[in-house]
C-alpha cells in the first residue's frame, strides 16, 4: 500500500517544484547546513570508513538471516512482557494498531516520528476509526498543522521557513500569542506547551524503531527534542510499528550504528536523547507494550539479490543532502513517503516497480549517494538494476531495437553512420536543438552535439594512409 498513490509522477512534479523559487531557496539553504555539519563531524573520526564497512556486513548479514533473528527478537520481546503482532501489509498492521487502541478506550494517541507508520498511512486509518493521532515531533507537527505532506527522511518540514511556521501555528494552533513571531525559541517554545498538555493526558503512544535488537528484545529510538522520550515514558500503553529490516542481532551491533547514525543524519557526534527499552518493566513506564513487525513488501525486496541492499537503510537521509536533484525538486516530487535517492530504489521495490516507474530516472547517477552512505548502499548500481525493470516508452523501445538492428553487422552499422551525418543538417553552431516527433521528447530537455564530421572509420583510414 502506498497512501501517496495517485500523485503525479515524477517528471510532473518535479517540473512544478522547479517553477517555485521560495521552495528552492529553503531547500538549498538547509541542505547545504545539514552537509556541511555532518563533513565535519565525519571528518573527526580516523576510522569512519572502516565503521561505514562493519555497519554495511553487520546490515548484510543480518539480511542473509532475517528470519531467524526476527523469531528470536519475538521470543525475547515476549519473555519479557511484551506482546509481538506479524503485519503482511499495510491494511493488516492498521488493523491491529486500531485494534490495540480501542481496546485501551483512548480516543487520541501521542506519536513518535516514524517513517513505517507513514508508509502504511495509520495516521488516517485512525482517523477513520475516530482516533486523533498527535505528532509531537516538531517538524511532524508543522507537517501535520499545516494540512502538509513530509518532504524529507530527517527534517520533514524542511521545505517550509520561519515565517511559514509562525503563520502555521497562528492559524491551526489554540491558546497561541497572537504576537508570536518567527523568532526560533519562540517557536519552539509555542509548540512545547502545546505538546505538553498532549504528553501529560495521553494513555497511548505509537512510535517506530531504529532498532530491534534479537538477543535481548530491546527497541531503540534515537531523536534530538524529548519528544519521543516522552512518548515512550508516561502513557500506560505504548505500540511500535516497526519494518522487520530495522533488527539487529546483537546489542554490540548498536556501537556501530550509534556511531554511524547521528553524525549522518544530524551532523552530531551522538543523539541528545538514545531510548531503549525491554519489554516491560513493572511500577516503570508503559505497562503494556505491543510490537508490530511489518512486512509490506520488504520480503519481496529482500528476494533481489541487487535491490535487496536497499533493506540496510538506517534512514539517516544523508543521500538526500548531497543529491542535486532532491535539492531542486524537493522531497513532494517524489510521490513517495521516502524521498530522494533512497526512496527512488525503496519506493519502486516496496510499492512495485509499474506504480513507480519514473524514480528510478530521477537521478544523475554521480554516486555522492553511495559516497555519504553511512552503510555503503550502491544506489547509483540499484537505480540502473531498476531501470532495466521499469517498463519502457514505446518511442524508446522501437529506438533500442532500431540501434540493436544497426550494431549487429558492419554493413548496418555503416548506414547508421551515413544517416548520423544526415543530422548535421539540423544542427546550429554545434547543437542540435530541435528534432521531429518522438525524438522531440529528448530535445524538449537537452540538446544534442552534431555529428562529427568524420566518422572514427575515415580517420582511423586517413591515419594509416602512407605520408
């Protein structure tokens, strides 16, 4: 299930976000903040790209193994008091959420920043079900306030300035100052009372993972506000929706990523605030603990031997802030809950390559993606692997068998050259500009060098020939 299905393509969007300066401005602004700080923490640690090599063979490992370590992670979650739900799909993991949370009588739940109960859409399932779910994330709650959509892995809101914020809070908000300006801490502190009142009524929670580790049980989240620390602390039950891909055999494993992660993602030697838990602890924080493993596709991701690695994300969205394209278009053009490079390899695997047909494409393929990896995923490899699935225009498909058909003998190839020179013709100081249906799809978007005047054949035969 993908709940941003129907959005335009790719191309479409992308032609459309490119047109609206302001969002360019914002977006150029705060990923070039973000790329700057994380190159100089990176650059702090002597032994960065061999931490990147263990967190790539601890993910590919992992993976060679995913359902034994799934079962032991169940069984550990269940011998300490907590109770573990198998989700197939989208629709099964809402089901039981909702489920879980009409069985408590709540009628509002407190949410911790999750990418898979995004994925899946449970905000509106239960909304649906009659159920307000509160995000307490700042950026997820300027998303959610503002009727938005994320539009980046991190810093969901990261399309949006200051002064949109403020008209944000001002408009959806209740109790705010109607002097409140856009000055950050007052910002910040206009969303802490807001969620304050949330935090101390709520009896549900629901939050993700960034890890599961099997030999013990235990679930870690990683943020930077409190929020989630919050979230997983005062309500009496607390559900996790968690991608079966997140888990980790060992609690060792952790000081791996615990490293990799924060410099990655925040540009921060170590996440302000590292929650872990183990099942549940009598007289201590929620005493009713549900986790729920979601497949939704990932097990047909993990049959393809070259996509599969696209499983070992850690979500940190450094491949989004050093990619031109994400930095232009935004995170909205992408139709997908996850954005930019990762999610133009996830999307298409996850949801089917037919629904997301144009993602692959929206790449340059200069590999900065692979380069910032904090688990080394050659994207620029998977983006061509899924290219080659994608199903191809008709005007493309006669090309290829056109240039199939010329390349398997010398005399076709011959005449193919002949018919290239022909495109001299058409040329303009070098550039060939304009060209007739279908070809006109390509020139519409680039230009194309003229012919050389001399094929490589006739210089090859002039070179040789006796002085």
């Amino acid at each position: 299930m993908n709940p941003l299905h129907g959005i335009e393509p790719f191309p479409v969007a992308a032609r459309k976000a490119l047109a609206d300066k302001q969002l360019r401005r914002n977006l150029g602004h705060a990923t070039a903040t973000i790329r700057d700080k994380r190159a100089r923490v990176v650059a702090e640690v002597p032994d960065w790209e061999e931490l990147r090599r263990a967190g790539e063979a601890i993910k590919a490992a992992t993976m060679a193994r995913l359902d034994e370590h799934l079962i032991e992670l169940e069984k550990q979650v269940t011998a300490r008091g907590g109770r573990v739900h198998w989700a197939r799909d989208a629709a099964e993991a809402n089901r039981i959420v909702t489920e879980l949370v009409q069985a408590t009588g709540a009628r509002e739940v407190v949410k911790v920043k999750s990418m898979a109960t995004q994925e899946i859409g449970l905000n509106e399932a239960l909304e649906a079900a009659g159920i307000a779910a509160v995000e307490t994330d700042l950026a997820e709650l300027i998303v959610q306030l503002g009727h938005d959509r994320p539009s980046h892995i991190l810093v969901p809101a990261i399309h949006r300035n200051r002064t949109e914020i403020r008209d944000i809070f001002l408009r959806e908000m209740s109790g705010v100052d109607p002097d409140l300006t856009d000055d950050p801490r007052q910002l910040a502190m206009a969303a802490r009372a807001h969620l304050r009142a949330k935090f101390l009524t709520a009896k549900v929670a629901v939050s993700g993972a960034n890890f599961a580790v099997a030999e013990t049980g235990t679930i870690a989240v990683v943020e930077s506000e409190g929020n989630g620390r919050m979230c997983l602390t005062l309500p009496e039950t607390l559900i996790t929706v968690m991608g079966i891909e997140k888990v980790v055999p060992q609690w060792t494993d952790l000081e791996v990523f615990l490293q990799l992660l924060p410099r990655s993602s925040t540009g921060e030697r170590m996440n302000p605030y590292t929650s872990t838990w183990t099942g549940v602890t009598p007289g201590d924080g929620p005493q009713e603990f549900h986790l729920v493993l979601l497949d939704n596709g990932r097990t047909s991701v993990l049959a393809d031997e070259v996509g599969r690695s696209a499983l070992h994300c850690i979500r940190c969205s450094a491949c989004l802030n050093v990619c031109p394209v994400y930095e232009r278009t935004g995170g909205h053009a992408y139709g997908s809950v996850y954005p930019g490079p990762i999610g133009a390899i996830l999307s298409p695997q996850l949801t089917g390559i037919k629904n997301n047909a144009s993602l692959p494409y929206a790449s340059t393929l200069c590999g900065a993606c692979y380069d910032v990896c904090p688990v080394r995923i050659d994207i620029p490899t998977i983006l061509v692997h899924l290219r080659a699935q994608a199903p191809a225009p008709a005007a493309e498909a006669v090309a290829m068998a056109g240039v199939a058909w010329a390349m398997a003998g010398p005399r076709r190839f011959r005449f193919a050259e002949f018919l290239l020179r022909l495109g001299r013709l058409l040329g303009r100081r070098g550039r060939i500009r304009r060209l007739p249906p279908p070809l006109s799809a390509w020139t519409a978007s680039r230009d194309l060098p003229v012919p050389a005047a001399q094929t490589f054949r006739q210089w090859w035969r002039s070179a040789r020939r006796p002085q």
